[in-house]
C-alpha cells in the first residue's frame, strides 16, 4: 500500500477528530453522533489497511441506505449515508491525485449532462448564496447541497466503478446490507416502538433492494429449472404484502412497478405475467372486500387509494390523510407549478428572507408548513423543485441524463450481462428511489439515484468492452481457422496434392 496514500488517509481521521471533537465540546453535536461519525471514518481506514478498497463500490450503494440525520449546527438535515458517500469519493478522488493516476474515462452524452447539471447547480449556490435556515425538513443550503453534490457525487462513483471491482461480491454486500438494516429497523420498532409498527419502513430505501434481490434471484432459480412455481408466487406475494404493510401509500406502486421491471430484465416469460395479473387481482379482490376490523391498521393507509377507509377505526392518524382527499402535496406541487410559470429559465431561486421565514412559520398548522416548505424547496418531489429553484433546463438536464444511462443500461443487460443478478439489484432499486424522489422527497434521493446511475453506466460501458473484446477473439478464431483450411485445402488439391513430387534429377 502506498505510503503517502496511508498517510492522507491518518490525516483525514485525524482531522475528523478534530473537527468533530470540537464539535462536542462546543454543543454542536451529541456524544453519539460524534461517535457514529467517527466509526464511518475509522471503518474506511480500515478497510485499505485490510485492502479491501474493492468493497468501496458496495458501502457506496449502501450509504443510501443509512438514513440516520447528523445534528450538526444549522445543517442538521444530512444523513450518515450522505456523510459515508462523500467519505467514499472523496478518498476515491485523493487517491488518484496522490497517486498521480489519470482519469481514463469518455463520457457519453448522459454522462455529459449529469456533469452539466452538477456544474449548473454549483453555479447558481455561488451567485445566490442561499441561507441556510432549516424549514420544514429542508433548508435552503441544506437541501440545495444534495442537490449540488448529486453531479459530482455520480462524477466520483464513475470514476471508482469503472476500475476493478467484482460484481458478485458487490451484489452480496448490497443484499447483505439491506437484510442488515431492515432487520435493525424491525428490531429497533419492537423494542422502542409498539407492536403495530415494526414494519412501518420494511419497504422504504432499506428494502428496495432486497425485494429485488429475492424476486430476481427466484425468477432466476425458476428459469433455471432449479425452483418451483410456488417459490416464484411466494416471492411476488412476499413483496406486495411487505409493500402494504409499510404504511406508506406509495408502496405498493413500487412495488409493481419493481417487480415489472426485474421481470423484464430476466426476460420473464408469458407463464409468469399470467402468475403477475392473477395474484395482482386476487390481492386487489381481498383488498377490496376485505372486512374493515380485520385490516391492520398500519394497512390502511396504503389501502386507502384502493377503497374507502372508515376513519372510526384508525387510532393514530389524523383525520384527513387518507387517499387522495388529503391535499397536503398537490397544494405544494400547485405551488411549485406556479414558480415553475413565473421563471421558468432561471427558477425562483434557494434565497429566502428572515422577513419570508418569520411570515411562512407565523401562519401556523397545516398553512405554516407547506409555506415553510415551499419556501425551502421541500415540495415533495424533487423534479418540481429542480424546476421551480433552479429552472426548467436545470430540471430537463436531470431528466436526459438519467433516462439515456437507465435505458442504455437496459438494452446491455439482455445480451452482454455478466450478472444479471446485479442488474435486477440495480434496477429495482433505482425503482424505488426514484418514486421516492417523485413522491416524497427531493435532494437526498437525488444523491442516491446519481450512485445508482453510475454503476448502470460503469456496468454498461464494462459489458460493451467485454462484449467487443469476445467478439474480436471469435473473429480472430475464425479467421484462424478460415487460414487453417485454405492452407489445408492447397496441401490437398495443389500442385503438391496431385502426386507430381519434384525430382531431385531436375
């Protein structure tokens, strides 16, 4: 291992020490959030000491995973997976400084525009210098930073995932990963939480991929002839109902549309979209005949875009939040809509005054978080927000650059895939991520879509090689053989053939 590599590595820790160290003595942090910060260092320095930088790739993808927020001072919304994945690209990039190894890498046009988009973002924090107040879980800085880093986030996971890494290995941790911190967040809701609420984020961003880890792997084993058709049921059955369970109404969308897109990618056959539309309706039957005392409460939520919930039966919701009654979003989207029609080109921008804070929070309720969130940028879906803060381009930008790199990753898997295990990973996650951002979230996802798309695109460009490189060794094979025969074919019917051996009389 390099030395001066080792050594900007001791630096690093040591000055998280020290930064953070301070942080505590000064109030800026609690104990415990020092102490996590510091063991997410200690964990990446020890895994080069342990050479085991080729593991970087999967603790990359599971930093989406780890949603825990960090109580730094006025920047409390970012999240120790936030915090590990720029660990990991920083290290990723000062290797290749202090190494002095060059960056080999062509973009290709989505490539291009993720970039793009990444340098128009920071463009604009440096001209606007948005406050950094926190409003309605998001704040100006606070939440425009994920959207700022989401570029050059993608930027430094391309550059780690397009060196050695084993697909295999990555696919297990990032399977392992999810099972770990689903069990966690079970165990965690048993023991501080009640009985009814161990599952309330079984779905959410720990389970994406392990949902698609057991539906591709099934899939798999079934096309193989190693499985059963009643494993393939049991598996769609087991995530559908985990997706109901979960509380959030946006769940069982997910998973649909998961469960579609891993089928695709395994090139499913007609038999399983047969099983698909018969358990879909059987489900969709029971959902809507289904008693209303036998439901689970955590259920109905999620129920409630599928039938009437009578609300005298929920015992910890408030009033108003089911179905498409509750106009919590579509006022915030009507909102970002009508910034998006102001400016469209340059946006509304992340500056706010304390003269907007002090009227946005003074309204109070229901009113006063929506304004405090749409002032911030927190309109539950980060298209709108991209559009609505940074303008149109900014937002079509985002949008091209990840529809080229998702579908050029699609059309590789069918014919080039080494694993397509990973694939069905890749994909299911990025599923649930995206309705996320669509839905509920923003800069956060943002980030963790940018990951995701750069391993599609260091998978894509690696299977393009390969594939070109096998089809160059069967050329050459059969040009070989092509050379062997004509060399065969003048041994046997030339001159030479015909039995007119020279004489040595002359």
């Amino acid at each position: 291992m390099n030395s001066r590599f080792m050594l900007a590595l001791t630096t690093v820790l040591a000055v998280a020490i020290a930064v953070f160290g301070a942080l505590r003595l000064t109030g800026g942090s609690s104990l415990f959030n020092t102490i996590s910060l510091l063991i997410i260092v200690i964990v990446f320095c020890l895994s080069v000491l342990f050479r085991i930088r080729k593991d970087w790739l999967a603790f990359l993808l599971i930093g989406s995973m780890w949603g825990s927020m960090v109580d730094l001072p006025l920047l409390d919304i970012f999240s120790y997976g936030f915090i590990i994945q720029m660990t990991i690209i920083v290290l990723t990039m000062a290797e290749r400084i202090i190494l002095k190894k060059r960056v080999a890498w062509h973009p290709d046009p989505g490539e291009k525009a993720m970039l793009l988009f990444g340098a128009l973002l920071t463009l604009q924090l440096l001209i606007e210098h948005p406050g950094s107040a926190r409003l309605g879980g998001a704040g100006g800085l606070g939440q425009m930073i994920y959207y700022v880093c989401a570029g050059w986030v993608y930027f430094g996971a391309r550059i780690l995932a397009q060196y050695e890494w084993d697909e295999g290995r990555t696919v297990r941790w990032f399977a392992f990963g999810s099972f770990a911190f689903t069990v966690y967040i079970v165990i965690s809701r048993v023991v501080f939480g009640s009985l009814l609420s161990p599952f309330f984020t079984l779905f959410w961003s720990a389970g994406f991929p392990m949902f698609a880890f057991v539906l591709a792997w099934t899939l798999q084993r079934w096309m193989d002839r190693k499985g059963t058709v009643f494993a393939v049921v049991l598996a769609v059955l087991f995530i559908l109902a985990a997706s109901l369970y979960s509380q959030f109404r946006a769940c069982p969308y997910i998973a649909i549309i998961m469960i579609v897109l891993v089928a695709v990618v395994n090139r499913a056959r007609a038999r399983f979209w047969f099983i698909m539309v018969g358990v879909l309706a059987g489900m969709l039957l029971l959902a809507s005949m289904a008693p209303e005392q036998l439901i689970p409460e955590k259920m109905r939520r999620s129920l409630s875009t599928w039938r009437v919930i009578d609300r005298g039966y929920m015992t910890t919701e408030v009033a108003g939040e089911f179905g498409w009654e509750f106009e919590f979003r579509s006022t915030l989207w009507n909102m970002a809509k009508q910034d998006i029609l102001k400016h469209p080109l340059i946006g509304s921008g992340w500056v706010f005054s304390f003269e907007e804070i002090i009227t946005a929070v003074g309204q109070g309720g229901v009113e006063g978080v929506i304004s405090s969130n749409a002032l911030s940028g927190g309109f539950h879906n980060g298209m709108l927000t991209l559009a609505a803060k940074s303008g149109l381009p900014v937002a079509l930008t985002f949008l091209f650059a990840y529809t080229y790199i998702l579908l050029k990753f699609l059309r590789r898997i069918g014919r080039d895939a080494n694993s397509r295990l990973l694939g069905s990973v890749l994909v299911g996650t990025l599923v649930g991520e995206t309705v996320v951002f669509l839905t509920n979230g923003g800069g956060q996802e943002t980030v963790h879509m940018a990951v995701l798309l750069a391993v599609m695109a260091a998978c894509s460009q690696r299977w393009s090689v390969q594939h070109h490189l096998s089809v160059a060794a069967m050329e050459s094979e059969f040009k070989g053989v092509q050379l062997a025969n004509s060399h065969g074919a003048f041994v046997g019917g030339g001159r030479l053939g015909r039995g007119r051996l020279p004489s040595r009389a002359g």
